[in-house]
C-alpha cells in the first residue's frame, strides 16, 4: 500500500473512520527536511502495508487542516488510531525513529 494524499474532502474516511493506525505527514514542497523524510515515510508504508495506512497533508494546498490540528512546523508526523491522535513528532527523523514511533500502535 503507497501513501495515500489526504484532503479535507477525504480526510475523515480515511483517517478519522480508519480501521487501521494512520501516520499523517504534514508537508510542503519547499521544506527541506520534509524532502529528507520522504524516502523513510514511503519505506515505511511498504514495511507495513495492511498493518498501518501513511497520508500526506500539503499544508500549503490544505491551510485548514494544518490549522485544524496546530500545526506549525513541518515536517510534524501525527498518528491517529481510532479517530483520534495518539502521538506526534515534529522534524525530520530516520526510518529506525519511524519503526520505533509506530511500532506499539500496530
């Protein structure tokens, strides 16, 4: 499973009413550490396919649902599981610090 582009449009059924434990990746095309990560967060939604769904949230293309959950630097990785936020992490991190951060939702 590859990593889904979240909208306001979409975002309550595939992260709110999700079945499974979805990090979102807040981002945006001209922020340097959120390019670093880029490759960790799609590495990780192969590792886990069907186990942990992985969304991006432009926050220039989607302002309001950055500002719906106060975001206010990127790259911020927040996990949801049953609708809710369960954790948060705010910069870029390595794959081993994504594996560690997801590991006890799934």
């Amino acid at each position: 499973m590859s990593e889904i582009t979240l909208t306001s449009a979409n975002f309550e059924k595939e992260v709110l009413k999700s079945d499974l434990p979805i990090l979102v990746d807040f981002w945006a095309v001209w922020c340097g550490p959120c390019k670093m990560i880029a490759p960790a967060v799609a590495r990780l939604a192969e590792n886990h396919a069907g186990k942990l769904k992985v969304g991006k949230v432009n926050v220039d293309e989607e302002p309001d649902l950055a500002q719906k959950f106060n975001i206010s630097s990127i790259p911020t990785l927040v996990i949801f599981k049953d609708g809710k936020i369960v954790n948060q992490k705010i910069g870029a991190v390595s794959l081993a610090v994504l594996e560690s951060f997801v590991a006890q939702y799934l």
